[in-house]
C-alpha cells in the first residue's frame, strides 16, 4: 500500500473533508462553511487534536479517520530516542479529544494494535501510515455498502423502475463532509438520488452548530440534490403533511441494545416519527457500535460551552450571563428507531439480541 497516497476512486465525491498527503494531513475548515472554503494543513498529532476539538472536522467517522491520520504523523516526527513514548502521548492526546465519538476510539485502538508490533521507528512510520490509509479506504467502501443495505430496508429496488420517488429528512450532516468521502446517512440520501428514487430532502438547520444549514444544504446543492432547508422546530410541520416517509440519521455512539448517541434533536425527532407513522433509520459504520455499553445510560454525554447557544460567530443571541444547557448529544432509546444499519447489514427494531446477531 501506498501509504503517501490520497484514498481515492469512483467512491470519493467532489466534495471531501480531508486529504492525506504522507507527510500532512489537510482538514477542510467546516466552521467556515458555507461562505469560504479554507483548508488547515496539520504535521503533527498536537494539531489534529486541536482541529478535532475545535470542530475544524466532526462527524464521527472523519474524526476517526483524522485521528488515525495524527497517529501516524506523531510516528513521523518522533526522535529515535524516545519514540514510543512520543506516539503513546500522541495517541493519548487524541483520545481525550472528543469524548462521545466511539470511532475516535476505535480507530486509535486499531492504530496503538499496530504500534504494540512494531520492533523501530522506521517500521512504525511505514506500517502507522498504511493503517490510517487502509482505515479511510475501508470507510469509504463501507459508506456505499451501507448504501445499498438502507435500499433493501426500505423496501426500494435498484433498476426496477416501478418505484415512486421519496421525501427523507435529515439532521446534522453526514455526508463526505462527516465521513471518509461518500456518506453515511447521507450517503444513502445520495443513493437515492442517483438511482432517481428521491423526491426531497428536508435538511432540519440542528442549532447550535448549524451543521444542517451551513454544511448538508451545502453539500447537497453543491452535488445537486433537491433540498429544503428548515428549522429544527419545524420537523413537525412537515411530518403532518404526509410527504416524509423516512427520517434519516447518523451516530456517535450505538450501545448493545440500540440505544442511538446522536446529535441534539435526533430523540425528539424519533418521538416525532413515531408519532406520525414515519420510519427511522439510524445509518452509520459497524465502528460506532459499542457493545461494551449496555445501554445509552452510559454513554458520556460532551457539554460544550455556553458561548455556541449565547452567540453566533460573536452576533449575541441571548442576554449576557444567561444559564445555557448545551449537550452535543441526546440519546434516541432504541424502541424507536425500526432500522440500525452498518456495512455488516441491517438490525431491524433493535434490541439486545438482534444486536449481538450482527456485531456479537
């Protein structure tokens, strides 16, 4: 493998969030989203920590895939002297940097698996870099796999031409900006479309961070896909017009019973759906699934700071000094949510022991 090599292919839309340069690591900079694109480019772990923090990246598969890209860079800059204390502090650095995103974790577990191996620097730098190239490689072919199985469990058929397009809604971004290319929740939203199975999106803004408005609308638009944008507040309104038949969403974190970590608002769009006979579908990598929790009772749930509900882009919204609840996250229990699908298959009505069917 050539670990120095961008992943690319068919698989990679126009847009992407991240390019691998062997001796840099570039982040598309999403906070500047939609009005500029700028690029950081980052040479060492420190730095895709601080980018990860920062939601320079989010979405929890790119924050995985950066994160393994850091490992690898830290190996890069390591002195022969002390070098496995150096990438045992990169990587300990990383993991600190997003607490609910089990991906992070993931792929920095499989990245210290293969620095437990290796015998010399030289080694590390070689096989640390082809592991990163090799986890956003597998991403991006998991995305369509995902794909394809999210047709299957809406009961749509590829090539048939005796289906009627469909109206989705979304929320957050998940596409190849929150990915390794291609998308997850997204990514079947784009697979609908290319096989002319999509009516229109209804992407919902998700305040604070706005991902929905400044990110999926963009995407979207810029793929040419139908969208709508609208307020999170109205979900609602929508879903009473009979024209959504799915809410599609991605995850940070799925327990062993399906409970669903996602961001703020997916819970009450899974009420919503419930309510009004709509299905919802949380699509996301095998990754994000944690059996080692039993439920999302016990899933860390990230605060963020008061100044992202207080203000946006220092324009105050709210009166100074007033008490602001920010969690990033809100936990969809899994009895409403009919389908949980990864690249190993789909779990329908999710439960402890559909669950251990698919990932043990």
């Amino acid at each position: 493998m050539d670990s120095s090599a961008q992943p690319s292919s068919s698989l990679v839309t126009g847009t992407v969030a991240l390019k691998w340069h062997g001796t840099s690591l570039e982040l598309l900079d999403q906070r500047l989203l939609p009005v500029r694109e700028g690029w950081i480019t980052l040479v060492d772990a420190a730095g895709v920590a601080q980018s990860i923090q920062d939601m320079v990246v989010r979405g929890a598969p790119a924050i995985g895939i950066s994160a393994a890209y850091g490992v690898a860079l830290s190996a890069r800059h390591a002195g022969t002297g002390g070098w496995k204390s150096e990438i045992t502090t990169a990587i300990r650095e990383l993991s600190v940097s997003r607490p609910t995103a089990v991906n992070l974790f993931w792929a920095l577990q499989r990245m210290e698996q293969v620095f437990d191996t290796c015998h010399s620097l030289a080694e590390a730098r070689v096989r640390l870099a082809d592991e990163a190239v090799a986890i956003h490689q597998e991403d991006l072919a998991g995305n369509l796999a995902m794909a394809d199985y999210a047709l299957e469990a809406m009961g749509l058929s590829v090539g048939t031409g005796d289906a009627m397009p469909i109206s989705v809604l979304t929320h957050c971004n998940t596409g190849a900006l929150a990915t390794g290319g291609y998308g997850t929740a997204l990514g079947v939203i784009r697979k609908l479309h290319e096989n002319k199975l999509l009516a229109q999106v209804y992407a919902d803004e998700t305040r604070p961070w706005l991902q929905g408005s400044r990110l999926t609308a963009w995407e979207l638009m810029r793929d040419g896909i139908p969208v709508t944008l609208n307020a999170d507040g109205a979900a609602a309104a929508i879903l009473a017009e009979g024209k959504v038949s799915w809410i599609i969403v991605g995850a940070d974190r799925i327990t062993a019973n399906g409970d669903v970590a996602n961001k703020i608002g997916t819970y009450s769009l899974a009420v919503l759906a419930r309510y009004h006979k709509v299905g919802f579908m949380v699509v996301a990598p095998s990754s994000t699934v944690d059996m080692s929790l039993q439920s999302g009772a016990e899933i860390p749930i990230e605060q963020r700071d008061d100044i992202e509900v207080q203000e946006i882009r220092g324009v105050p919204l709210a009166p100074e000094g007033v008490s602001v609840f920010n969690p990033v996250f809100d936990v969809t229990p899994a009895r409403l949510v009919d389908a949980v699908v990864t690249e190993k298959g789909i779990v329908r009505n999710p439960c402890v022991k559909a669950m251990q069917r698919l990932f043990g």
